[in-house]
C-alpha cells in the first residue's frame, strides 16, 4: 500500500474519481490533490527543505497539461528529480497516449505513464500490483494502457 499520494491535475472532477478509484482499490493511506505544477513545485521545495520526511509522498501522478501552469507534467518531473531528488515514484496520468511524448517523459526520470480513460480501475489495479517493483527498481517504465 502506498502511504502517501500527490495527484497533480487540472480538473477537479478528475480529482474525484481518482480518489474514488484509489479508495475501492485500497491503493493508498492518504490522498493530497493540487491542480497546477506551480503548485506542486512549491509543496517540493517546502518538502525538501524540512527535515520532516512523513510530509512528502511517496508516489507522485502528474497530468501532462495543466491550464494555469508555466509548465507542463513532463518538466514538473524533470524539475522533481533534477532538483528535489528522486526519491519517489512519479509519473503521468493522461488521456494522451502520444508516443513523442512518452519517449520525453521517460527520459526526464517518469516511471510509469497511465491512459486516463472512463474505465481508470483495471489500470490503477495494474500498477498497484508493480507497485513495490517501482521502489525497489526492478521495474522498468510502463504504459497503463
């Protein structure tokens, strides 16, 4: 079970249902929803600059495009590993499955990258399964399609 989760999306409907999805399927303790990667950016570097550990999560989604962000998904986890460390498990949740894309996320450090779909279950279930390979490192990156 994960511990702790960061959701970085835009839509706060999807907030909902991601939350929801998690719950059924007793993916994580806790759940923090922030919707722009400014936001997430600045919870980083609060994070990392405390000595207190419980605060950061352990596993990090973020959507590719975010309205009222300067940045997109993909730099927001170039920008947590580079600069934050990479200490957490990170990746996309988007409903782009564009393959430029994906190739650009991996090479910033994501992990994982999941279709969001109006069926988003089957998909979180999968990676809860790897879940503990992601942290142990055996596990390389995947598309949750």
């Amino acid at each position: 079970m994960i511990k702790s989760l960061l959701l970085v999306d835009d839509e706060e409907l999807f907030h909902l249902v991601f939350e929801d999805a998690c719950n059924i399927l007793g993916i994580t303790l806790s759940i923090e929803s922030v919707n722009s990667s400014n936001e997430a950016e600045v919870m980083f570097r609060g994070w990392f600059e405390e000595t207190n550990t419980r605060l950061r999560p352990e596993c990090v989604f973020v959507d590719l495009n975010m309205k009222g962000s300067s940045f997109d998904g993909i730099e927001l986890i170039r920008k947590i590993n580079e600069e934050y460390g990479n200490n957490v498990v990170i990746g996309i949740i988007s409903s782009s499955n564009d393959s430029e894309e994906i190739e650009r996320a991996k090479e910033v450090g994501a992990m994982f990258w999941i279709v969001k779909t109006h069926d988003l279950e089957p998909r979180l279930e999968s990676f809860k399964i790897d879940y503990d390979d992601y942290i142990d490192g055996n596990k390389t990156f995947t598309v949750y399609d």
